[in-house]
C-alpha cells in the first residue's frame, strides 16, 4: 500500500491550493467519457458553495455530445449558477 501511495504522488502531481486573487479561466480539455463535466461540476460547487464563495460562470463549447449541454445546465441550475452555451 505505501508503495502505491509514493508512485501515485510521483505520477499524479498534487499541488497545495491557494487564494484565487486574480481572475482565472480554467479549460477543461479530454477525450469522451474521462469525467470533464463531472469534474466541472464538481470544482463550480466546491468554489462557488462548499468552500470558497467565489463567483462562477459556466461556458460550454461541447456541441458534439448528445445532452452534454443539457447535463451542464442541470448543474448550472442547481447551483444558481450562470451558463452559455458556444455554438
């Protein structure tokens, strides 16, 4: 198991997480199916509600997929968050 955990840090770079002071835009890029609406929702939640309370728009260039920016917009409802969608 300790193994494990030292490959793991060594593959998997980690970094500590600090202040947002600037404005940031964060891309998500990836093939189908690797979890990039999932972990954007995921991120919009923790900075927007969970933890941070910072102000957060969603934009959606993923026409491609079938109900992608439908399940965007069900999150971005959720969380009282504004969306658009690129087309």
């Amino acid at each position: 198991e300790r193994y494990f955990k030292v490959l793991l840090k060594k593959m998997i770079p980690v970094r500590r997480e600090i202040p947002i002071k600037k404005q940031k835009v964060i891309m998500m890029v990836g093939p189908t199916g690797v979890g990039k609406t999932t972990t954007l929702a995921k991120l919009a939640a923790r900075y927007s509600i969970l933890e941070y309370n910072y102000r957060i728009g969603i934009i959606s260039l993923d026409t491609y997929r079938i109900g992608a920016v439908e399940q965007l917009y069900q999150y971005a409802k959720m969380m009282k968050l504004p969306i658009e969608d690129v087309i």
